[in-house]
C-alpha cells in the first residue's frame, strides 16, 4: 500500500513539475499622458511632414507566457495636431480624415506575433473614415518592468505601419502629396 501511495505521490509531482506553467492574461489600460498616435508623409517633395493625434486610448491584454493577447486602440480624429490651427481644419475636412462623419479611427489586433520572447509584430483590422483594412504594425521596441511612480506592472511600445490613403478615401493631392502615410503609436499602459 505505502509503494502504491509514493508511486501515485511520484507520478502526481512529476506531472505537475512537467506541465507548463498556467497562462494568466493581464490588462494594461493606457497612460493618457503617455500614449499618442503619429503619422508621416511626404509633401510635394519638399520635405517630411509629422502631425500627431493628442487623444488616443489603447486596451492591452498581454499573456507572456502563452505568447498571446490583444491589442485595440481608438484615435480621436477630432484631436490631431499639425501645430498649424488652420492646417487641424483642413486635414479634418471632407477630402482627408472627414471628423465630422468619423470622429474616431481604430486598430483591433487579430494576432500578436512573437519572435522568441520579444513582441515583434501585431496583425489586426484598421478602421479609417469607415473603412476597414488589414494591417500589419511593426513593433520596434517593447517591455514590461514594475513602473516606478506608479507601483504597478506597466508595458511600453513603440509599433508603425505604411498605409496608402488613397485605400481609405483620403487621396487628394496624390501623388504629389505622397499617397504612402507612416502610421505610429507608442503606448505606454498601466496593469489594471
């Protein structure tokens, strides 16, 4: 009886040494204060022009050690910022981001991909101006570490992408105003 006990006992502990360790999904809402969203684009060939948008809130759900979760950010169109007040008016209007019709454009992961430990890339749908296209966002830099003044867990990343704008209805002036637009976020989210 006792040989059958330490045999059933062994058995028991060597699986559960042997399973891998259960996955736990973690939240990570975004740092307001921290997070924007930036795009680029070539102007008539002079020069790089960079805008950004100053309202944008991110939802990260992060398992590690599954290597999964999701990623959804909504970008307030209404609070991009050229630095020029009467360029914010006319890249809202009808021929570029149409905020009155779409206040609001989105990013919802369908797949994060990673390379070893590292998050190098995520897959999902971008909605602009009502359409929706698959895009792939680039993922330069990432990391989780306990935040320092906030005494949680936090994660960082910066991601981009290359858009055509012509495939969101937002074409005017191409291609002297390159069609090609570099989209990119950097996220900083707190643990929920």
């Amino acid at each position: 009886m006792k040989k059958t006990f330490r045999i059933v006992l062994t058995a028991a502990l060597a699986a559960a040494f042997a399973a891998p360790a259960l996955a736990a999904p973690e939240t990570f809402v975004s740092d307001p204060n921290h997070t924007f969203a930036r795009f680029a684009y070539r102007h008539m060939g002079f020069s790089t022009q960079e805008s950004r948008f100053d309202k944008v809130n991110a939802t990260v759900v992060l398992d590690r050690a599954a290597r999964t979760g999701s990623v959804e950010v909504t970008i307030d169109t209404r609070s991009v910022s050229t630095g020029s007040a009467m360029f914010n008016e006319h890249i809202q209007g009808e021929d570029f981001l149409d905020t009155a019709a779409y206040p609001t454009a989105t990013f919802k992961s369908a797949k994060l991909n990673f390379k070893d430990d590292v998050l190098a890339s995520i897959d999902g749908q971008l909605t602009l101006k009502g359409i929706t296209k698959p895009v792939t966002l680039t993922v330069a830099d990432f990391h989780c570490m306990p935040h320092p003044m906030m005494k949680k867990e936090a994660c960082g990343a910066d991601a981009s992408a290359t858009v055509k704008r012509t495939e969101f209805n937002m074409g005017k002036y191409a291609p002297g105003v390159s069609d090609e637009v570099t989209i990119s976020v950097a996220i900083e989210g707190i643990k929920k």
